[in-house]
C-alpha cells in the first residue's frame, strides 16, 4: 500500500497528458458552448435541420404561428351603393406566405343588410392572381342585418355554419394579399358590419 501512495503522490500530468484528454473529450462528446440562462435558446444555436417533428411538442405549431394561417377582422359598420366591387375601409386584408404546391383555403362571414329589399348586399373577394376579377362569395337581400358566410360552389353565400365552408384555390409561390370587396347589385344602400376573413396556407 505504501509504495501505491508514493507512485501517486511522484506522478505529475504533463502536456502530453492534457492533449490526450482534451482528444478524448472531443472525441466523446464534441465542443460545449454555455448558453445564457434559461429562455436564451437562439436560432443561432440550434443546427440546421437538428429539429425533427417527432421531437416537437403537441401543438408546439400551429398555422397561425407557422404563418400559414391568417385572420383579419373589422367590426366597424361601412356603406356603398357602387356596383362595381370596392374596397371600404378596414378590409379585411389578409397577407399569406404560399410555399410552392400548395393549397390556400379562404373562408369569411360578414353581418350586411340592404336598404331596399329587392336588391342586393354583396361581397366579393379578391386577390391579383387568384381572383383577380373580384368574384362574389355571398349576397344579403334582407333590410335587417343578417350573417352570411362563404359556401363552396355558391356565389350566394351560407346562413348557417352547417352549410357553410371554405372556398379552395391553387397559389403560385409568394405572398398574396385577399382582400373583402363589397357592391350593391342595384344602387341601394349596401350595410356591413363584423366582417371576418381567414386565410390557411393547406401544404
């Protein structure tokens, strides 16, 4: 035992000692970098492509914060008596980044009325590529304020949430812009109000 001690207490590590650890550490687990507390993960720390789904968290992403889903709103009550399509003030505007091969699903439900109820309430959408002559997605002939909602294949519109649904179109890679256009079918005060659009990048 003691001719044990004294080997260890004669040998000192030398710099052969040293780079020969410092192979082994590099070697086993590669260089560390000491990260700034929590919450301090940057995207400068993280490899490309290291992630994978399978080590996301359920609903860790989600559209809307993938930037695949987009939801404009405006409450406020607008007018027009134009036939043409217009824009009236506060859209909605919705702006979405397309990847290539994907789908775009566009679905909206407003609260509108008619002034006279032989004519038409109507409200168009459009976008330069994909509609870019502002087709009509749902029409209101009631005086009193009623909700109408998109309805594929039905220029009319929905009443109900059973009957409505989203209006699909293929987009070219890039950002689009949909924007809601209203028109009165005869020159009578069209009303809207609480107009919703969603816009969802389908990939």
């Amino acid at each position: 035992m003691k001719g044990t001690i004294d080997r260890a207490r004669r040998w000192r590590p030398n710099s052969a000692h040293a780079i020969a650890g410092l192979a082994l550490f590099l070697a086993l687990g590669g260089s560390a970098v000491a990260l700034r507390g929590k919450g301090s993960v940057g995207p400068d720390d993280i490899r490309r492509g290291a992630v994978k789904t399978k080590k996301l968290a359920d609903f860790a992403v989600t559209p809307f914060k993938a930037n695949l889903g987009r939801f404009g709103f405006n409450a406020n009550e607008v007018t027009t008596t134009s036939g043409p399509p217009v824009t009236l003030a506060g859209g909605p505007v919705v702006t979405v980044a397309v990847p290539k091969g994907a789908l775009v699903a566009v679905y909206a439900e407003v609260e509108g009325r008619i002034s006279n109820g032989s004519q038409l309430a109507q409200v168009h959408i459009h976008e330069s590529s994909s509609f870019p002559n502002s087709p009509k997605m749902m029409d209101i002939g009631s005086t009193n304020f009623v909700v109408r909602k998109t309805k594929s294949g039905d220029p009319a519109g929905a009443a109900s949430n059973v009957n409505a649904g989203a209006i699909f179109v293929g987009g070219t890679p890039g950002k689009h812009t949909f924007t809601m256009r209203y028109s009165s079918s005869g020159g009578a005060t069209a009303v809207f109000r609480n107009r919703k659009l969603w816009v969802t990048v389908l990939s």
